[in-house]
C-alpha cells in the first residue's frame, strides 16, 4: 500500500478515537486506498463536466480510501447525540447517479442537479442527508451543497438542497472536530436552527459541545460553539 499522507492519517487517527472511545458505541470501515485525486479526469465520466478542474488546494488534502466512515451514538450515561459519515472517494462519486435530475423543475434544476456528485452520505443510520460537491467549470473551488429530509434551500436551487461555505479541505478538517455528528453541516450554511423542525439537530449539537471537549480532549471547539451560538 502507498505511504499515507498526514491528512489520511490524521484521518485514519480520527476513525481510531471512535473505535476506541468507551463512551461511543460505533461501527466503523475504510482502510483500502484508491486513486489520487490528480490521475482523475470528470470529463472521463461526464463530457458535460469538460473543463472542470480540481484546485491544488483539493489535490493537496484529498483522502484516497476507497471508503472511510463510521456511525456512532453515546452510551446511556452521556446525553443523547450521534453521527454518522461516509466519505465517498470520487472515482465512485462521479460514477454515481445524480440526485434526482428527472425531478426538476425547471431547466437550472436539472442542470444543477445533474452537477452533483455524492462525497459524503449516512447509508447506515437511513438519516436521509448527503453532502455533494458540484461539478463547475471555471470555478477557483467548487462548491459543496447539503441535502437532508428537511425544509431547507432557496431559490433558485431546488428544494432541499442548501449551499455550505467551506471547501473540501475545510470540509474534511471539520469532521476530524465533529466526527459526523448529525446536523454539523448546518453549522456552516445560512440558516437558523432555531426552528421546531430543527430541534432534533440544535439538541444534538449542543450535546455534542457539552461532551466532546471532555471526550476528545485536545482539540478546540471554540470555532465550532461559536457558529452554533450565531444560529441559535
């Protein structure tokens, strides 16, 4: 197997802390490594993607298993949280079926649609969410979107479908932090949790900030505390 770079370590170091935490109950995969990043052409899977191109930002953190996830929840003793990722490598993602083009709106919908590429899901728990990141030309870092069984989005994207601001990297680096907890994603997307329908997700945030410092202990939430403060 090819050596690792820090950032699938870091990683892999991460999916360990799961496994080994006696306060989390866990499943957890993904050793095998596939191709770069770089040996990756999109237009070898979709002409319409020709000109796509991935930043040097995105080749330098890129994780090449083949798949790395785990679902997890807390033991009876700690309050009620849990998380789940499932990191996809993009040799499978650009092979995959696009969300749902045939149920678009208008022309933008299913255009947009047929742009997303599946990186990150929760197959095991059946949460219903994904993470895609869109397939644009002429674009310095292409976007991530986060779809979940929720009223979430605006036009003139579909419905379910929200814009996150971060990249991929940033993407990456904040799951070494939250470990898939459910909902993190709505820590980096313009929205409000403090809505009925989103309860389940502001509980099992705030959960995660009163356990996790102590649990992992090392690592600064202060970032992560802050943003959920904002949208509270």
């Amino acid at each position: 197997m090819s050596p690792l770079t820090r950032n699938e370590q870091l990683h892999l170091d991460s999916l360990e802390e799961i496994k080994n935490c006696p306060l989390l109950e866990s499943t957890c995969s993904g050793v095998d490594l596939d191709m770069p990043l770089g040996n990756i052409l999109p237009e070898e899977y979709d002409e319409s993607w020709e000109g796509v191109r991935f930043s040097e930002n995105m080749l330098s953190c890129y994780l090449r298993f083949y798949e790395l996830g785990a679902a997890w929840g807390a033991v009876e003793a700690l309050p009620d949280i849990s998380g789940e990722f499932n990191l996809i490598n993009f040799h499978d993602a650009l092979q995959a079926s696009d969300p749902g083009t045939a149920r678009g709106k208008t022309d933008f919908h299913r255009e947009f649609l047929s742009q997303l590429c599946p990186i990150d899901r929760t197959p095991r728990s059946g949460a219903g969410s994904q993470t895609y990141i869109r397939m644009q030309a002429g674009v310095d870092e292409l976007e991530l979107w986060y779809s979940a069984v929720a009223d979430i989005g605006q036009p003139p994207y579909p419905p379910g479908f929200i814009q996150l601001d971060i990249d991929y990297c940033e993407y990456l680096r904040m799951l070494l932090l939250t470990k898939g907890v459910h909902g993190w994603q709505y820590l980096f997307a313009d929205i409000s949790l403090d809505r009925r329908d989103f309860s389940d997700s502001a509980n099992n945030l705030t959960n995660m900030l009163r356990v996790f410092p102590d649990v992992f202990p090392g690592r600064d939430y202060s970032s992560i505390r802050a943003r959920l403060e904002d949208r509270l």
